[in-house]
C-alpha cells in the first residue's frame, strides 16, 4: 500500500530507469480523480490495446469513448518501445477485479502466479483497480498474432521497474489486467511470469538509464554504422551517447551539419525518412517531412507534427552523438 507518485516522481523514476518518455499535453491533470479514488496504489497492471498505430492508440487511450472516458491508461507503450504519459491520476483500465487477487499482490507473497482471479467487473465484492493500479496500455492487436517487438518488452519492463522501484515493491506488484479479472485475456502474446522474472532481474541491480542492455560479459557494440572520424569531436568519457537537443532555431536556420545526417539516418531506421536521396547534411524540406512522420509516429498531431524537431521529440529519437553544436 502507498501513496500515488506525483507527476514529477512518475517522470523521474521513469527516465532514470532509462525509459523513453514521451509527455502528451495537459497528462499532468488529465484524470478521473473526480469519479473515485486514486490510491492507495497496490501495483502495475499490463494490457493490450487491441488497436494498431502508436497516434492512434495515444488518442485512444487519452479520450476514451462514449462508453469508457479517458483517460484509459497512465501510460501507452507503443512498438517503438515509447511511453507515451497520457495521466498521472485515476485511469479507466483495471475496472473491477478480484480482492483475492488484491491481497496476494499487496503481500507479494504468490509463486509463479497470483490465484486465477474470480471477480470481474460488476461482480460481487469486486475491487476498484482503478484505484489501485497503475495501468501500461501496450500497442497490441491482441489476437495472439501480432508481434511483441524486442523494444516495446524491453519498454514494459522498464516502465513496470521504473515504478516498482519508486514504490519499493517487487516484480510481484506487476500483473496482467487478465490476472486481475476473469473477464478479460490482456495481455495476449507473452506471459507474465516470464515478463516478471525480467523485472526481478532488473530491479536486481541499480537504475540503469543510459543504454540498450548488454551482456556484460560482451563488449558493447554499436547499433549504428561507425561514424568518420573527427578530430575535433570531444572524447572524454561524458561525451554523450546521443545527441543532445540543439534547440529549435538551430533546425530553422537550414544548417550544414553531420548532425542532420545522423538524424536522418535515423528517421529512415524509424521508418520515417522520406528522402529521394541522402540523408545528407543540409537541412531541406525531406527532413521537415520526414520529421513531420516521426512526430506522427509518436502520436502528435496538428501544429505538434510540423517537422520542426522539439525536445521531446528529439530525445525520442535517440540521434547517436555526432558533434559539438554550439
Ligand atoms: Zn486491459
């Protein structure tokens, strides 16, 4: 049993377990604190979406419907391995589940498994999970079929730490919304034990927010081609592994940069790059495009998706550090 974490420790333990976060607009207050309680919190719970595309989940999961108003989740993890915030407050997506289930995730006391749960929703002495869970929608069709991608798992068990952590629980706070209730199959695809013996093991060691994990007995090998040599790029062991936002203007002033070919290369590794030819140097209208995708592919929309890079786009991004900006 605790307190929720505010906004800012929400954020906080994220990051520093090394999640990549994407902040939506107003998911600060965007809540149904109003309709019941939030908190005490007991646990993470894990779904699916049973929807496609990382925009149109976000929209989803942020506005609800007419029968389920948002918010639906605190977080959506998309294929990419992106948290997208859309609350920090009371979420429509636990619903009612079993107080049986509640007491042996609370105790953290449960084998392989919790008891299979026999409440649901509407039934008899079910538990508001609402109040008590923090709730990961995952970018998912949900038919058994559809992919779990390497990032997007690595994405839940970093987010599921990220919060155990802060709270001082174990992996045995993690659940699957079809572990709670006995009406529901979320998440479809992989299965909980094996995601919780990955938060174990993580939660094993300290926060780790820099890098991909590596086997640390291998060396650790570079996801992008070798970048030509430089002579004038910094060496010193706090040069960091990824480019750091080098504000709006710099991208306004159409540069000449190795730092725009890194980020296209990485656009095209997204899926997003538009360009006939290049990636190159120069800043041109193909970047601005294939910028606009990656916006979209992160769920903004609108004057948010122009193809002019903000920060938390960019740090999305991830651009392998390339050069000193001024
Ligand atoms: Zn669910």
């Amino acid at each position: 049993m605790a307190t929720p974490l505010t906004a800012d420790r929400l954020l906080a333990a994220l990051h520093a377990e090394g999640v990549t976060v994407v902040e939506h607009p107003g998911w600060r207050t965007h809540h149904r604190n109003h309709k019941g309680a939030w908190g005490p919190v007991n646990g993470v719970m894990i779904h699916h979406t049973v929807s496609s595309g990382s925009a149109a989940s976000v929209a989803l999961c942020r506005d609800g419907y007419a029968a389920l108003p948002g918010p639906l989740c605190h977080g959506v993890i998309d294929k990419a391995g992106t948290v997208h915030l859309v609350s920090a407050g009371r979420a429509n997506h636990a619903g009612g589940g079993d107080p049986a289930v509640l007491r042996r995730v609370t105790a953290e006391d449960y084998g392989d498994r919790p008891p299979a749960p026999r409440a649901h929703d509407g039934s008899t002495g079910a538990v508001d999970g609402n109040a008590r869970f923090y709730g990961f929608e995952c970018v998912n069709l949900g038919n058994g079929r559809d992919p779990w991608p390497t990032a997007q798992l690595d994405a839940i068990e970093r987010a599921s730490a990220a919060i155990c952590r802060a709270h001082g629980w174990s992996a045995r706070s993690v659940i699957g919304h079809s572990e709670w209730s006995a009406a529901k199959i979320d998440p479809r695809g992989f299965t909980m034990p094996s995601m919780r013996t990955r938060v174990t093991t993580r939660l094993a060691a300290p926060a780790k927010p820099p890098t991909k994990p590596t086997k640390p007995t291998q060396p650790s090998k570079p996801t992008q081609p070798a970048k030509p040599s430089n002579p004038t790029a910094p060496t010193s062991p706090t040069t960091p592994r990824y480019q750091p936002f080098p504000g709006a203007s710099f991208f306004t002033a159409r540069p000449s940069s190795p730092v725009i070919t890194a980020m296209g290369r990485r656009l095209a590794a997204e899926g997003c790059g538009t360009y006939a030819v290049g990636p190159g140097p120069r800043w041109t209208e193909a970047d601005r495009r294939s910028y606009a995708a990656w916006q979209r592919k992160l769920g903004f929309r609108g004057s948010e998706a122009d193809g002019w890079p903000g920060r938390t786009s960019w740090n999305a991004l991830k651009v392998p550090y390339t050069a000193k900006v001024p």
